[in-house]
C-alpha cells in the first residue's frame, strides 16, 4: 500500500523497472524507472492486464526515474496504450520525455502492417512434420515445373520452332567436351590405378592376380567410368552452367530475352542440354579406356601380367552389354548435370552472392542426383537380371 492507500504492483527486469498505482481521482499511473535496454529483453505487461481491465478513468507516466531508454521502452508504451485504446481508455503522454512521445507520434501516423509480428509457439512433433513437408513442397513443384518447361523446349525442337544460335551450340559442345579431356583423363587414369591396386592386394592371397583385369575392365565400363565422369562433369560443367545463367539473370539479359519474345528455354537452356547429351557418352568411352589403362599400368608395373595377357582378360571379361549400359548412363548423367544447372541458375537470385550459392547448389544438386540414379539402375538391372 502506498502512502495515500493506493496499491501499488512492480514488475522487475534486469535493469528497467515498471510500476503501477491508483491515484486518488483513480488515475492509473505507469511509472518507469531505471535504464531500458534492448538487450536487456522487453518487460511484460502482465502487471497492467489487471489494472487496465478495472477500466480506469485515466492512464498516465511518471518518468522521473527513467535513467536511459531505447526500442525497447518505445515498443513496451505502444504495447501499453494498443491495450488502452482496445478499451477505449484516455492516455495522458505529458509524463514521458519528449524523445519517447515523438517516436509515439510516429508510430501512430505509420500504423504496423498486419503479419508482420508472429506469434512463436512451439508446436507438436506431428504439426512440424507436417509443415516441413509443405514447406518441401514448393520446390518440388519448381523442379517438376522446370522439366515441363524443358520437356516442352525439346518438343518445339523436334518441330524446329526452338530458337538459338548454332555458334553458341558448337561452343558449349567444345566447352563440355574437348576442354574437360584433361580433368577426366586424370581422375580416370587414378581411379582406374587405384581399382587394380586395391584388387591386386587382395587377389595375390589367392594368386589370381589377373583377374585384376576383369575387376578393372567390368567396374570401369559398367559403373565407376560414367559416375565419375558424370561428378567430374558435375563440378565443373554445372557449376559453370548455373554460374553464366545466374550472372544473365543478375544482369537482367534473361529479361531482356523475354522482353524480346525469345525464350530463356530454347536460347539458353536447350543448347546446353544438347551439348552435355553429345558428349557426356563419349567422355565416358574415353573415361572408360583411360581407366583401363590405369589398371592396365598396375597389372603390368606390379602383378608383373603382359600386356598381351591383360589385353585378353580385359576383352574376355567386358562385354557389349556392359559397354552400352554405361554410355547410356552417362547420357543420363549428362542430362541430369545439365538440368540441374540450369534450374539453378534460372532460380539465382538478384545479387553477386546468389551466383555463388547457385553454382554451389548445382553441384550438390547435380552430385546427389547422379549417385541416387547410379543406385536405381543398379536396382532395376538386378531386377530384370542384367
């Protein structure tokens, strides 16, 4: 009890403090004391739900006390006189400092747009598995909208109505192709020593070192010559794919396209589909016999085979359907590299930072998907026994 008899209720902060009490006409005065600080967290208004809803007569503020204030003091009086106009309460603003009643003022002429506070509530397991799976949702839907679009790029091509420049066609096929012989003979070349070195460690227990060469020939043609050269392709190719359309859409060029009534899809996407295409089944031939001859460096330098002899194993062991099944993965593999670029780059943002992140998401992208396809055709070549 105060000394005129009036109650008085304190709620405490860590530095800022807030009280209330009844005059004797039964003003509800709010008093501030102390120094209010943004990183101090806000103060609740549990105190004054009590004496606002005994509806008093009027509402003021004695800041007398008040030591220092920010954001946080601001945002605290506006809480307070929303809850006082909601019932339909006078508020006296002579008793705060002038700072304060300006940015008050402000406040009122700029009213806060609806959504723009959320209420934090944490929410079952149940409620967040099902938002994450409509939040996973919108890109889903871009993915499969940007294939569509593709899909129909392809289409206009087949009856020649896709618009691009065949110089641009023949650049990124020597892009894709002759400029990547270089990274794609070496890690073929390491993979394929590697795969007979590993092999040869084991199979010289059981002196059958040269099935070494039958390890390297079927592992190379059917598997690890179109994996890697599709990640080799991947890291290099898409990551430049998304790195040119992000920089075009930055620069407003893909814009421009459009403006001109030429789609970003038949001028900018198709040539780059078609170039990977091309020569994504002809690197993985040449991935293929580089890796060989890696095998082939091993078995002859440390099994101390013949070259005649591994030659015949090699031959014996790899067989037509073998070879076809790894060139068509490697079609397969270029056309995912290439879409992942590409959507990634049409979805790049408006600033240099979002070209990086593109061409950092293409990769991954473009990685993830070629070793969840090398799994599936794994599966359904065992399933129909190849």
């Amino acid at each position: 009890m105060t000394p005129n008899g009036s109650q008085v209720c304190t709620s405490r902060g860590v530095r800022g403090e807030v009280s209330s009490s009844r005059a004797a006409d039964g003003t509800l005065v709010i008093r501030l004391a102390g120094a209010w600080r943004l990183r101090d967290g806000l103060q609740p208004q549990d105190t004054l739900l009590g004496e606002i809803a005994d509806a008093p007569p009027l509402v003021g503020f004695d800041a007398r006390d008040l030591v220092a204030w920010d954001s946080s003091l601001v945002s605290f009086l506006v809480d307070a006189m929303g809850l006082c106009r909601r019932q339909h309460i006078p508020v006296d603003c002579d008793g705060l400092p002038a700072g304060v009643r300006r940015l008050i003022e402000l406040a009122a002429v700029v009213p806060e747009r609806q959504g723009t506070r959320q209420d934090i509530a944490v929410r079952p397991w149940l409620g967040k598995l099902g938002q994450a799976v409509l939040d996973a949702r919108e890109p889903v839907t871009r993915v499969l909208g940007f294939v569509g679009d593709v899909t129909l790029s392809l289409g206009r091509l087949a009856h020649r109505r896709a618009r691009f420049r065949t110089s641009d066609l023949a650049l990124l096929i020597q892009q894709a192709g002759a400029d990547a012989l270089g990274i794609v003979t070496l890690i073929s070349f390491l993979v394929g020593t590697i795969l007979a070195f590993g092999g040869a460690l084991q199979l010289q227990h059981f002196g059958a070192e040269i099935y070494v060469a039958d390890l390297v020939g079927i592992a190379m043609v059917r598997e690890m010559g179109a994996m890697m050269t599709g990640i080799v392709i991947a890291g290099r190719t898409g990551a430049a794919y998304a790195a040119q359309l992000g920089t075009m859409k930055v620069t407003q060029e893909i814009d421009a396209l459009t403006t001109m009534g030429i789609s970003p899809l038949d001028f900018l996407v198709l040539p780059r589909l078609i170039a990977l295409c091309l020569m994504m089944p002809l690197l993985c031939l040449y991935a293929d016999l580089v890796g060989v001859l890696g095998g082939c460096l091993v078995g002859t330098g440390m099994l101390h085979l013949s070259m005649a002899t591994f030659y015949n194993e090699t031959v014996h062991a790899v067989h037509i359907r073998d070879l076809v099944e790894g060139v068509c993965k490697a079609s397969v593999y270029g056309i995912l590299v290439a879409i992942s670029g590409c959507l990634r780059g049409m979805q790049c943002g408006n600033s240099s930072a979002a070209v990086g992140q593109a061409a950092t998401s293409a990769v991954v992208t473009g990685i993830v998907l070629i070793i969840s396809a090398c799994g599936m055709f794994a599966l359904v070549f065992y399933v129909l026994g190849i």
